[in-house]
C-alpha cells in the first residue's frame, strides 16, 4: 500500500520520521512539503489531485476545516482515504470521499519514535482489506487500539495531550532535583531515563500499574513518603481536572 500525505505538519512529520521511508506529500504551504521530503525523502507534489492519482491511500493530516475544499479537489480520485482529523467523525469523513475505502485512525506524537499509540474507530462497515492494510502500517508505529467511535474522544483527551503531561512532570521532578544541588544535566538524565524505563516495566508487568507500585514501596520508606506527598498535593485530582477540561472546555 503506497501512502500520500496531505498536510506536512507535526503529525504527518511525525508519521513520515516513524515510517522511516520516502513519502509523496502535499501541503497548503509548499515549502513545508519540500522540507518534509528533504528529510524524509520521496516527492513534494503540487496538487492534492495528482497525490491522489499516485496512490493507493490519502492520509489526512490537514486542518480538520479543510475537509471540504480538499475533498472537493481531489474529486472522486481517491481509493482510499485514512483521516487522523481530530474532531471529524467517520461519517463526516465518509460523506466528503464517496466511494473512497475510509478508515479513522488517531496517532499520539510518539509514533515519531515508533513508540506511539494509534485510535483506531471501529467501523463495521469497513472493507475489510483495505482496514487490515492500513492498520498494518500504523502498527508498524507502536500499537494500535480499537475502539468504538463514541469512545474516540475520551481516549484521545487521554491520550494526545499526554506527553506534554509527561514533559511537565519531568521538568518538575528536574526542578526538584537541581533546587537540591544536582546539575540540570544529570538530573534530565536520571528523570528521563527512569521514566523511560518505568514505562517499559509497566509494560512488561502487563500494564499492571499497581503491582509496580507496591514493588518499589517499602512501607514507611522514602517511596511511601513520596507517594503520600504527591496524593496530599492532588496529584490524581490535577489529571482528572486536566481530562475533564480537555473534554468539557466550557467548564474550565
């Protein structure tokens, strides 16, 4: 399945590095295409129309308000068509490119790294071959799971601001660590490294968070302590309230 991305932002940059092979894209912005393409290698097309002429499958990777206009362009050429538009239902989706094989998929930023984690909605309707193919590809990103369209958003407010939570807790923990006397160096280093370990021991415990917990936590040891800190301050209620304003910005 050869793929074209329309849009070379930071997601389908993110896809392009991921994959790790030369990709035809497009972009509103030509010089952005180009510069994907340099990177990556692979072609910067001029039209949306002549991407989907070369292609077996369009990738979505524009602004969701640009749907329509893109739709319109590429006027019934496409054959397949995998939308990570945030906000934009299958439907809706289904409804711009009639006839087109569409699936929905969500990638978080990691994919970049091949660590990522891929939404996929379920959409009974589907060809089958076509889904099989291009859930294929994205899983060669990480790992793709699939889930009923009505829990897409819940799983994307989970899921796509997170290493931007994860960023911040880091920082805080490195701040912590040079206010007492550590250099900034170091401290990135034993903060990074250990979360990064801690992520792929919680994986292999088979995501049991809880049995990881108990194994570093002594009681009444420094942990413990810790640990006790961190519930006191609200850590537990700062990502609830993080997810709710994500899903329910009004409440903010």
């Amino acid at each position: 399945m050869r793929l074209g991305l329309i849009g070379a932002g930071n997601m389908a940059r993110a896809l392009a590095r991921g994959w790790n092979e030369p990709i035809l894209c497009t972009d509103a912005l030509p010089g952005r295409a180009k510069s994907l393409v340099d990177e990556v290698g692979g072609e910067a097309l001029a039209t949306n129309a002549e991407l989907a002429e070369r292609v077996d499958t369009l990738v979505l990777c524009h602004k969701p308000a640009g749907l329509g206009p893109v739709a319109d362009e590429v006027a019934g050429r496409a054959r397949g068509v995998v939308s990570i538009l945030g906000g934009v239902p299958l439907a809706e989706v289904k409804r711009a490119y009639p006839g087109a094989c569409v699936v929905r998929i969500l990638p978080s930023t990691p994919v970049e790294v091949a660590r990522g984690v891929c939404i996929h909605a379920r959409d009974p309707e589907a060809d089958a071959a076509h889904t099989e193919a291009v859930l294929e590809r994205f899983g060669r990103l990480g790992s793709v799971v699939t889930l009923d369209e009505a829990l897409v958003d819940v799983a994307m407010g989970l899921m796509s601001n997170a290493p931007a939570y994860y960023a911040l807790l880091a920082e805080a923990q490195i701040d912590a660590g040079v206010r007492r006397g550590l250099p900034a160096g170091v401290a990135a280093q034993l903060v990074v490294g250990t979360m990064a370990g801690s992520a792929a021991l919680v994986e292999h415990r088979g995501m049991d968070t809880l049995a990881v917990r108990r194994e570093v936590t002594s009681p009444g040891g420094s942990t413990a302590r810790g640990l006790a800190a961190l519930e006191r301050h609200g850590l537990r209620a700062a990502f609830a309230a993080a997810l709710d304003a994500v899903l329910d910005p009004e409440q903010r």
